[in-house]
C-alpha cells in the first residue's frame, strides 16, 4: 500500500540522519540473489548501498532546500561514482573488522553467505546489521571530503 511505501521511506530517511543507532538484526539478510560475492565482499556492498542511499537522500534535501540560484551547487555532492572510489577501501576495512569481532573465520568469509552454518548466517545477519548502523557515519566522512 502507499503507507508501506511512505513507512519506508520514513525509515530510510532515518536511517541516513540519525547519528548513533542500535544495531537491530530484522532478519536474515536477503543473499541468494548474488551467490558470486563472498561474505566479506556482501558486508562491504551491504555499506556502499546504504551509503550510496543516504547520499542520495542528502541531495534530495539539498535541492528541495535550494534556490534556483543555488542549485549549481548541488554539484558539489558525490555521484555514485565517486562515492564508491571514495568509500571503497573504507567499508572493506569495517567489513573485515566486523566479521573479526563476530569471529567469522578467514575461511568463512571467503565463503559466499549460503554456504554458512545457521550460526554462521546468525552473525553475518549481524555484521550486515553494524555495517547498515555505521553508513551515515561513512556518508559525512565522504561529503566532508568531497566539499573540502
């Protein structure tokens, strides 16, 4: 229904703006779509996702909040593109000290997600959850960047 899809984007907007945030693990997370990706490469993915969203729910404020004579410096934000050179290395480095605080093994995370035990799911349930909690964290990080 159109409530749902307003309830989402209400979350997602919230999920982009607040600041410190309980890591709350809703599920399991969805990776049978991408079977190729290991565990540590769908952490990663699972955070420029997030931040590639927040971002864009940052320019969507920006131009509602402009000018016309202000516009131009919309162009000042990150393009998809950008955004993912930027954060690359970045969330790859959250991604693998998230699985070494949940312990996920080297082999595990070499892995793809379907091949883990359910523990193993459990905690890359949970690893995916932190990596969602810290993306507006990573988001300022790359705008701050970017603008100076």
């Amino acid at each position: 229904t159109d409530d749902d899809t307003d309830d989402d984007g209400i979350q997602q907007q919230q999920q982009c703006y607040r600041a410190v945030q309980p890591v709350i693990l809703q599920g399991k997370p969805d990776f049978n779509n991408n079977g190729a990706l290991s565990v540590l490469e769908h952490i990663a993915k699972i955070g420029l996702d997030t931040v590639n969203l927040c971002i864009k729910e940052r320019k969507k404020h920006v131009v509602e909040g402009m000018t016309t004579t202000t516009l131009s410096s919309s162009s000042l934000l990150p393009t998809e593109k950008e955004t993912t050179k930027q954060s690359h290395h970045l969330l790859q480095f959250l991604a693998e000290d998230f699985a070494s605080l949940l312990t996920l093994t080297a082999e595990q995370c070499s892995r793809p997600p379907s091949e883990l035990s359910p523990s193993g799911q459990y905690l890359f349930g949970i690893a995916c959850a932190c990596m969602i909690r810290v993306a507006p964290s990573v988001t300022i990080h790359i705008l701050q960047n970017t603008i100076m």
